[in-house]
C-alpha cells in the first residue's frame, strides 16, 4: 500500500499548509529560545495539527486520491494510495526522506554525539514526531529520558533466560514486547474511561517506555543466543541509544561501530508506513491495541523472509554459497553460476530487487561511504 504524501497534491491544499506553517514557525520561534521536552512540544503540536486535519477533511474530504486496478489488489494494494504518512516519503529514484530531508541533509542538520560524525537516533526520533530539528539539548534530554525507563521488570528477564536459544531472536523479541503489555499506561488509562482526545498521553508513555527498553531487550537475547548467557552492563545515563545498544552487545569500545550504531539506527528509523511491519504496527493499533501489543505485531511482520529476515537470508546464501565453492577461486564467473543455480531452483536471491526503489538504496550507499 502506498502512502500519500503530506502535500496530497491537490489544488488549493497548499494554502492550508501554508496557513499552518506560518503558525508553527513563529511556535517555533518561541519555543527555541528554551530547552523543552518531547512531550510538552507534542502538546502544543497536536492542537494545531488536529484542526489541520479538520481543514483538510472539509476542504478535499470528497476529492478521489486515484484509481484501483485489480492487479493492485490482487498484488497486495501495491501502489495504492490509502495511507497518510508524513515521517517519511519513499521515491523510487531517489530514496527516503525523513520530514523532507534525505539522509546526507540528516547527516548534517540533526545533532550527533560530542567527537562524533553521524547523527544521533533520538535527533531523528524528535524530527519524525515533531517535523522540527531539536537541539542538542533537547536531544541529550531525551537520551538521559529513555535511559531512565531502560529498566525491564524481572519477569519479563526471566522469560527471555528460560527461552531455548535455539528460537528465533525475533520470536524472542516479539514474546519479550507481548509481556511488557502488562506495564502499559495506556490500556489501564482506557479500562478507567480515559477521554478520546486524551488517547495520545498515555501512548505516548507507552510508546518513550518501550523505545526505551528495547536495547536492553535485544542486548539479552544476543547475550543468550549468541554468548551463553551472563550479566549486562548497565544502561549508562552518560551515553546516547546507540552507544548504550553498542555496549549491550558487547563492542561498546569498538569507537566505529558505535558510530555505525548511531547511523544504522538513524536511517533505519522509518520507511514510509506501507511496508509490511509499519503497516501492521498501524492497522493493530487502529482497533485501540496498546503500543506494545501493536509494535509485537508489527515485529512478527518484520520477521518474515520478504521483509526484515532478508539480512539474514542473505548471509545465509552467501556464507552457502562460500561452502558450495569450496577451495575454487571467487570470480565474477563463479558467482555468476551461484546466482544462476539458485534462480533455476526455483529460489530467489535474497536481498535483490526492492518493492519501490529503482535505484540503490542511499541506506546502503551512507554506509558503505563512512566505512
């Protein structure tokens, strides 16, 4: 399913924009000239940002957004246009864009850590949620802020040490989420009667409690899976996602993986919300499932061969592919023939090709160039 653009690309919406960015630039005039956190911004943004939708509905609600073939139903609504999306925009020639910016403008407006060189995770995470570039303040508040929920509850420890490390780490990571929908403010806000248009507190704790959890989730797991168990290292207040990720899994003094650390989350962060995981993420929310319950679903998704388990499908092929050589030389004719054996299986090569992209994925193309 595609997302629409922002702009929709409909006569007469541009002035509504326009309407509501002159507002939001002298809010944010005002509010740069102090440190504020994450959620006091949210609750000067979603006013503002309720009565645009308003505008919009009223204005081009009956407007036909554009026609349905049955080969896009028939190919999973591929190139449909039903989703509104404004974190990111996929183009099939260029690539991803985070609020209008691609990821070389990322890599030089957002805030990075003190010596470093790639932005920060949570830099991204406010700009997709706010459409602003935070300031390095704002950003070292947030750090110190999901630092302070890193924390997850024994239980849900317990269940990930009794898991047999021969299940899947994804099926470990969604049954790890699932369980820490017992902590959810949300679905204890609702079973109260919590207002409609009060919804979005208590997801966003929700939604900062999870984000916050996650490193000290996947750090566990590796631990299990890969290194036989054994005790973490604290999450650091001092230190920002990436670098805390780092050090869980074990190379936090390795200085270029936490800076790739820092860049892989970052450009990672979002993809346009018709791929499989955002999707899913949305549509079980969308029945008023918490965050937690929402996001376990969203990794299931994830994990499947045609989406996230691709980077490792093609590590699978290539390192089958290295046995299968054996001690012949690697050459452009012997990969040639390991390619063509795969496709006269009946087999696909994993990682090839891509659903919008045309051209390679700058994701790839900014890492390759840092190392």
């Amino acid at each position: 399913m595609a997302s629409l653009r922002a702009t929709f690309r409909l006569p007469g919406l541009a002035k509504v924009a326009a309407r509501n960015n002159t507002f939001a630039a002298s809010a944010i005039r005002a509010y740069s000239t102090k440190p504020q956190g994450l959620k006091d911004r949210l609750r000067e943004l979603i006013p503002e940002k309720r009565e645009e939708v308003k505008q919009v509905k009223a204005e081009f609600g009956n407007k036909v957004l554009g026609e349905t073939t049955v080969d896009m139903a028939y190919g999973g609504m591929r190139g449909i246009k039903g989703l509104i999306w404004e974190g990111s925009v996929l183009d099939a020639e260029e690539g991803i864009r985070f609020r209008g910016k691609t990821i070389p403008e990322c890599q030089k407006v957002l805030p990075k850590a003190e010596g470093g060189s790639e932005p920060l995770p949570e830099s991204l995470f406010w700009l997709l949620v706010t459409g602003e570039v935070p300031t390095t303040e704002q950003v070292r508040g947030l750090s110190a802020e999901w630092a302070d929920r890193a924390a997850l509850p024994s239980f849900v420890e317990d269940l990930l040490d009794r898991c047999p490390t021969t299940l899947h780490p994804m099926s470990q990571f969604s049954l790890a989420v699932t369980a820490l929908q017992h902590e959810s403010q949300f679905a204890k806000a609702y079973q109260a009667g919590v207002k409609k248009t009060e919804y979005w507190d208590t997801t966003f704790e929700d939604s900062m409690d999870l984000i916050a959890k996650l490193p000290n989730i996947a750090g566990r797991i590796y631990q299990n899976v890969f290194k036989k168990g054994g005790k973490l290292p604290a999450i650091n207040p001092n230190l920002d996602y990436g670098a805390n990720l780092a050090n869980l899994l074990g190379f936090g003094d390795n200085k270029d993986f936490v800076e790739l650390m820092r860049l892989y989350l970052t450009i990672h962060s979002d993809h346009e919300g018709g791929n499989v995981s955002a999707h899913t993420t949305h549509l079980v929310g969308s029945a008023l499932s918490d965050p937690y319950l929402s996001f376990a679903a969203g990794l299931n998704g994830l994990a499947g061969p045609l989406h996230g388990l691709a980077n490792q499908e093609v590590l699978r092929w290539i390192t089958k592919m290295r046995e299968e050589l054996g001690g012949k030389d690697v050459s452009d004719e012997t990969i040639k023939d390991y390619v063509w054996k795969t496709l006269k299986s009946g087999q696909v090569v994993p990682g090839y090709g891509h659903a919008v992209l045309r051209k390679t994925d700058p994701r790839y193309s900014c890492q390759l160039v840092l190392y």
